[in-house]
C-alpha cells in the first residue's frame, strides 16, 4: 500500500526520568504593562505513565479585572536541556476566563513553555503561553509563535527545570 499526500503531525518523546518542572513568579505581558502572575508545577507518577500537576496564570489589567487561565488536565510533559539552561514545555486543557465573563468557561487547550537559566531566576528565566479556545482557535492569552523566539524574562519569581549546566 503506498500513499501519496502531505500532512503535518506531531509526535511526543519524554524521558519521565528527567524530572520536573516548576516555578512561580510575575512578568509584564508582552507590549503592555499588566503584571501576569503565574505558577506552575509538572512531573510525571510514579510509574511514568501520566503528567500530574498544575498551571495558573493570571494576567491583572489596570482596571483591577484580569484574564485566567487554570489548568485542569496536563496531558503532556517533555524536558530537556540547552547548552546551559533547561526548559520544559507543557500542555492540557484549561478554564479560561476573560474580564466581562461572569464565569470561566471550561475545555480550551493550552501550551506553555519555561526556560530555567539559573538561579536566581528573576530577570534571566523565560516563560510563554498559548491558550486556544475549543476550535484551535488563540484566545487573548496567546504570545505569539513560536515559543523560543518569543518566551518573555520572568521579572520577579523562578523556574526550576533540572539540567546539568554546559551538557547537551
């Protein structure tokens, strides 16, 4: 059987081994002044089956109001390493909640990445997000792509991802 056709696809390889990531802090939206605050935990069970843990962002407007997001699903989790940093790259699924909605809306997918480039983290550590609503579609929490190009310093906070610095 042969095929013919293109199609673009993606497939994950994790070493439940490496680890975890986590970390907390602030940043500046990307473009703006509205201070994001986030928190995240990940690792795999265990018997390296499945990613538990956590992610929370939220993005405070001058106003007082705020964007949400608040993972309640990981379904991915893959780690690795830099020349002399580590980074983390996480999906699941979310509520997301904007400032006029009177209620956070359930099943928007999301996709974040940290970079761990020592201690302290504040002013050299790197995060980016990517929520989509339940069609794909980028919703206001959204950096643009790609992840590496555009992750933005953490101002204030940490992010752990365990690496052995200069190793590849």
């Amino acid at each position: 059987v042969y095929y013919r056709g293109a199609d673009d696809d993606v497939l994950a390889v994790f070493d439940p081994s490496l680890g975890f990531a986590t970390g907390g802090g602030w940043f500046y939206w990307p473009g703006t002044e509205d201070r994001t605050t986030y928190g995240v935990n990940a690792k795999y069970n265990k018997k390296g089956t499945n990613v538990q843990g956590s992610l929370l962002l939220i993005r405070h407007l001058p106003d007082g109001t705020q964007y949400r997001v608040k993972s309640n699903a990981l379904t991915g989790l893959s780690l690795g390493s830099g020349v002399d940093f580590g980074w983390a790259a996480l999906n699941g699924k979310s509520t997301y909640q904007e400032p006029s909605w009177p209620d956070a809306i359930g099943n928007h997918a999301f996709t974040a990445y940290l970079e761990d480039h020592g201690e302290p983290g504040a002013g050299v550590d790197r995060f980016w997000i990517e929520v989509q609503d339940q069609g794909g579609t980028p919703v206001t929490l959204a950096m643009p792509k790609d992840a590496v190009s555009n992750a933005v310093t953490v101002d204030g906070g940490n992010i752990a991802v365990p690496h052995q610095t200069g190793k590849r």
